[in-house]
C-alpha cells in the first residue's frame, strides 16, 4: 500500500467505486486500504440509516414523560437534545479521526490502549453490546408486526405471540444475510431507505401535532411535564446510542478524509437522531406513544402498510451494522488467543443467536435496562483509546503496526475498569453534584486516570512507544480537512 494517491488513481478513485475486501472479511485483521475507501456520500448514507433507529424515538418519549414518569418541559428537552447529542457527535469525530486516519476497526486501534490480548475485555464487552442490540431491533420488528396484525393464531410462547417469534426470526435471518455481504449491502440498503425514512418521519410528525390541535397545545401539555433533571436526561440520550458511537470506528475506517467523518457524525447526530427525538417526545405528548409508526397502524390500511414498511428499512439500516460490527469485535477477541474464527461464520453464527434472543423476548423484557447501564457504564470504554491518541502516545498511531504492540497494557485496562465500575455508581448509588451524567463522568475520569497511570507506569517495558521499521511511511495517509 503506497502512501500517496497518485493522480491516476485519484481519479479511479471518483470514477468507479471502490473495491472490498474480496475474501468477505472485511479486513478484521488488517488497516483498510486506500484503494477500499468509501467516498464522502457512503458516510452521510451509512450514517444517517445507522442513526434511524426507534430507540430515539423512545428517547424522545421519555423527556416526554411517557407512561406517567417523570418527564420535562419542551425547553428543557430542547436543551437536553442539544447537550446530549452534542456531546455524541463530539465524541464520535474524536474516535473517527484516529481510525479514518489508521485505517483500523476498534479491535486493531484498542491494542494501542490494552495490547493484543488486553483488547479481549473492550472486544467481549462490544460484542455483547452489539448481541443485545441486535436482539432487541429484531424484536422491534416483530413488534410493529404483531400490532399490525393482531393475534391470528392465539397461540403463545411466553408471552409472546406465534406471530412475533416468526416475524422476528424471519426478520433476524435477512438482516443476518445483510450483515454477512458487508460493508457495501450496508451503503446500498441506506442510501436507498434513508430518504424515505426521514420524509415520511416528519409528515407523519406534523399530522400528529395536528390531530391534537396544532403545536400550540402540544407546547402546552409539555408545560405541565416535570420531575427528569438534565443529567438523567442527557445519560437517557448518551445510554442509547454510545454503543453506536464507539461502533463508529468500524465505519470510519473506510473514510477517505477527516471531513468525511464530520459529515457522517453529522449526519447521525446533527440530523437523524435529534430529529427522532424530538418527533418523539412531540407524539408522545400528542398521542401518547413516542413511536408514531404505532399511531400509523391505527389510521387505516394504508398508512399501516406504509409504517410497517418505513419500520423495517428503519430497522434494517441499524441492525445489519450491529451485526457486521460485532464480528469484528469476537473475530480479533478470537485471534488474541489463537483461534482464528472467519468473519462470515461469526455474523452468520451470532445472528442466529441474536435472532432467537429477538424472537424470545429480549426487548419486551430487559431493553429499558440494558440502554440506561450502556450509557453509565461502558461510555468509558473509549477513554484510553483518546488518551491515548490525543495525549499519551499518539506517535505510535503511525510508527508501530498493531501486530508489534506488546500483549497487556494496563493503564488502559485498569483505567476502563474503574470508569465503568463508577459509572454505575453515580448512576445508582452517588449521583454526581448539579444532575452531571454519569457516563460522562466515568469517561473523563477514565481519560485522565489513564493519562496518570501511563506516565506512573512508563518505565515498563510494554509502555514504551514501538516503531515498526518502514510502517509510517506504509500508513501515511493522504488527509484532507
């Protein structure tokens, strides 16, 4: 892989699209090559499909109040978004650059923070994160089906309709079949539905303020909304879509240029998911559910065809990233102790797993629990890779190939231990003055004890900055703000 694009390949590289990884593995052990980039438009598609998922409309409904809990005003979910959301495209650009730039999936760049078997605790987390997402967006599915349909059968499993558990398994397979093409059925699925998915998004937004009588009397109602402080509402927000932030690098790493990562965290966090939460916490003031696709079965034949079919694409956009990030993840967990597990074997076998969990229940019963831990304790999973490429010994980002990286570093695994044990503190047992979020919390205190231990310990042989003759020069990248 040279270091410079050439004019002639330039040029290839805006007249034909580029080429994958042939072998279907998606380059799980190895940096993206230039030749494999995507081009600005791929990001701002994948990301705006990646962002479509309901769970921002549930966010929405919870500022709301939704189901007699405390809620807040419409100012103060207003800002809430704002902080909130701010704060994840932030985050998200912050662990983009350094994989845009590398090339590398967050299994390869998080050796630089943990070393090559140290990466199997973040790998292992990520990869039950991305199961339970998987499990519960097929769950979703089956859902928006079984109240469109109805009970036809009678027949129940825990629960649980024959309906729901087909549907779900049906679903769960074809996004399973999506994720095992790659990175390429991810672009074209969602270059294809997100237009469609945010058109549809906001009439459907409008007609029901109408149905309540205007905005005016939305503004009133959200008047009355009280009891949510800030910080529980921006952890609401960073809980629901962190495991997706950090996920981020898996995508990014195809990004030709810096701005590119600009366009595609704006696209999920400027534009797609603000703007779910703010259509949900408005429908669930108007009609009483954040999901406004539920409000649309209720109006009729067509309008309910039209919401199932919005709500699959919507799903399907996310879920098949899920899935295609979390071989990624157990692939190289895998390698760290000598199995080497191919890419397609892992999503096919995961998402058969994750399809029956889906089928099963999983986001009827543990999903309100599993977004509200996500976002107090596995937020600081990313502070020692940004401490580390933005403080400690970013350098080495560009000397030393992660195949030469020493096996543990502990200040980054220490680190992460103690912000996610704390995240859940504060969440739980000793909330931080003035409502801070917890998980934003444990991130910085994980970023600056990460910096403290490594200058603690950097007389240790595993911490000392590795240079792989000739690798800058095999990396150096063409970058272009």
């Amino acid at each position: 892989m040279s270091s410079t694009v050439d004019d002639h390949t330039h040029a290839q590289h805006h007249h034909q699209a580029p080429e994958v990884d042939a072998s279907n593995e998606e380059f799980m052990l190895e940096p993206v090559p230039r030749a494999a980039r995507r081009s600005w438009l791929s990001m701002f598609v994948i990301w705006v499909g990646f962002g479509y998922v309901p769970t921002g409309l549930i966010v929405g409904g919870q500022l709301a109040g939704q189901g007699g809990e405390p809620g807040m005003t419409w100012p103060m979910a207003l800002g809430t978004i704002i902080v909130g959301q701010g704060f994840l495209v932030l985050l998200t650009i912050a662990l983009g650059v350094p994989a845009m730039r590398a090339g590398l999936n967050l299994s390869l760049i998080s050796r630089y923070s943990y070393g090559k078997k140290g990466i199997i605790l973040p790998m292992v987390i990520m990869a039950f994160l991305t199961l339970g997402w998987f499990a519960s967006i097929v769950g979703m599915v089956g859902d928006i089906f079984d109240v469109a349909l109805g009970d036809l059968t009678g027949i129940y499993f825990n629960g649980l309709t024959l309906e729901y558990i087909l549907i779900s398994m049906f679903w769960g397979l074809v996004f399973t079949y999506s994720a095992w093409k790659g990175i390429v059925a991810i672009e074209r699925i969602s270059g294809a539905a997100a237009p469609f998915i945010l058109i549809v998004a906001i009439i459907a937004a409008v007609m029901m303020v109408s149905e309540f009588g205007g905005m005016g009397n939305v503004l009133a109602e959200a008047a009355t909304k009280e009891g949510m402080s800030l910080g529980t509402g921006v952890t609401i927000i960073v809980g629901a879509w962190i495991a997706g932030v950090i996920m981020g690098v898996d995508i990014f790493r195809y990004a030709r240029q810096a701005s590119h990562v600009l366009i595609g965290a704006g696209a999920c966090f400027i534009l797609t998911n603000p703007l779910l939460n703010l259509i949900g916490y408005t429908g669930s003031i108007a009609t009483g559910d954040s999901n406004f696709i539920s409000w649309m079965v209720t109006k009729g034949v067509v309008l309910t065809i039209l919401g199932v079919v919005l709500w699959v694409l919507a799903l399907w956009t996310t879920n098949m990233s899920e899935l295609y990030c979390n071989a990624l993840y157990l692939g190289p967990a895998a390698n760290a102790v000598g199995i080497r597990l191919p890419r397609g074997k892992i999503v096919i076998v995961v998402g058969i797993i994750g399809s029956i969990l889906g089928a099963f229940g999983f986001y009827s019963y543990f999903f309100a629990d599993f977004i509200t831990i996500l976002g107090a304790a596995f937020v600081p999973l990313a502070g020692p890779i940004l401490a580390d490429y933005y403080v400690v010994r970013k350098r080495e980002y560009s000397t030393g190939a992660p195949d030469d990286l020493p096996n543990v570093r502990l200040p980054g695994i220490i680190s992460f231990i103690v912000g996610a044990i704390l995240g859940i503190v504060f969440q739980y047992f000793l909330p931080l003055p003035f409502d801070f979020p917890a998980g934003i919390g444990a991130l910085i205190i994980t970023f600056v004890l990460h910096i403290v231990l490594s200058k603690a310990l950097a007389a240790r042989p595993e911490q000392a900055i590795v240079e792989t003759p000739g690798y800058h020069a095999q990396m150096e990248t063409e970058v272009t703000v």
